[in-house]
C-alpha cells in the first residue's frame, strides 16, 4: 500500500474515512467550496463519478475554507449544501487545511515537498488524479472542469 492509502482522514458525519478502501481505485481529489464562483463544478463531479464509480472509480471532495473563506458552514451545512443542490453522494470529508504551516497530510503527499506536482494549492476546486496504486497520476488546475476531455482521458486512461 501506498502512503496514500495509509491515510485517514474524517468525513462530515464524523466518521473515520480511511483511504485504505480506495486501494485498486482510480481517484479524484478534490478540494471544494460551497461558495465560489467554482461550486457549480459539483455536478460535473457527481456526473464523473457515476460514469465511472463502477469501473473503479471514485472522487473524494475535501471542502476547504482557505481561499476567500468560501467554505465558511459547519459539517452539517457543507453536507446539507452538496445533497440538496448537487445531489452529491461521492466522499466528502471534514474541512482541511491544503496550504500553509497546517497543510493535511494528505495535501503534503499531494503538493508538498518532493510530490510528483509540487506546488501550493492555488484556489478551490484543484485537482489531483491518484492512480490505483496511490501515486499521484495528473494534477489539474481549478478553471480545469471535471468534464474536460483532458480530465476524462486520464481518468479512463488510468482505468485501464
């Protein structure tokens, strides 16, 4: 396993959301924000993800409040949001930090020192590919949309 899949992070209800499980899946992280002129992005990523959830797929959205204070709710706000207005039902974490002297774990894995697309977070809505085996694949910026053909190609690419 990789350290990718070591992880564990919490999800909005509280509950541990281990990465282990996502182990021989193709995934797309995500950080999100229920506030920015970017949110509407949400649907495009549920579209994705289920298209291509039962080829081994997943995306996991990982809300954060660092850019403009865009992700300003609590938990239950972020997860009330995403299932009333986009019906999101794909993975969503508990607020994290990607950047600064507080970058999650995950993010130093994703963008920090040494990572294969190093570099901090530049808005809301960036996203990482990981392949199956937990190394990081593509790297796509925010305006990047999930339905991109260059987002869409790499996804199937990596599944093969």
């Amino acid at each position: 396993m990789s350290i990718f899949h070591d992880l564990k992070l919490q999800a909005l209800d509280g509950r541990e959301l281990p990465l282990a499980p996502f182990k021989g899946k193709v995934v797309l992280v995500v950080n999100v924000a229920s506030k920015c002129g970017l949110t509407p992005q949400y649907a495009a990523l549920e579209n994705l993800y289920n298209t291509y959830k039962d080829k081994g797929f997943s995306v996991l959205g990982l809300p954060c409040n660092q850019f403009a204070g865009q992700e300003p709710g609590t938990e239950q706000d972020i997860q009330q949001f995403c299932s009333l207005n986009y019906g999101v039902t794909f993975p969503l974490s508990s607020k994290l930090e990607v950047n600064g002297p507080g970058r999650h774990r995950l993010y130093q894995l994703l963008a920090g020192e040494g990572a294969e697309f190093p570099g901090d977070i530049t808005w809301n809505f960036e996203k990482f590919l990981v392949g199956k085996d937990g190394r990081v694949l593509a790297r796509f910026s925010p305006r990047t949309t999930p339905d991109d053909p260059t987002v869409v190609h790499a996804i199937e690419k990596a599944l093969g």
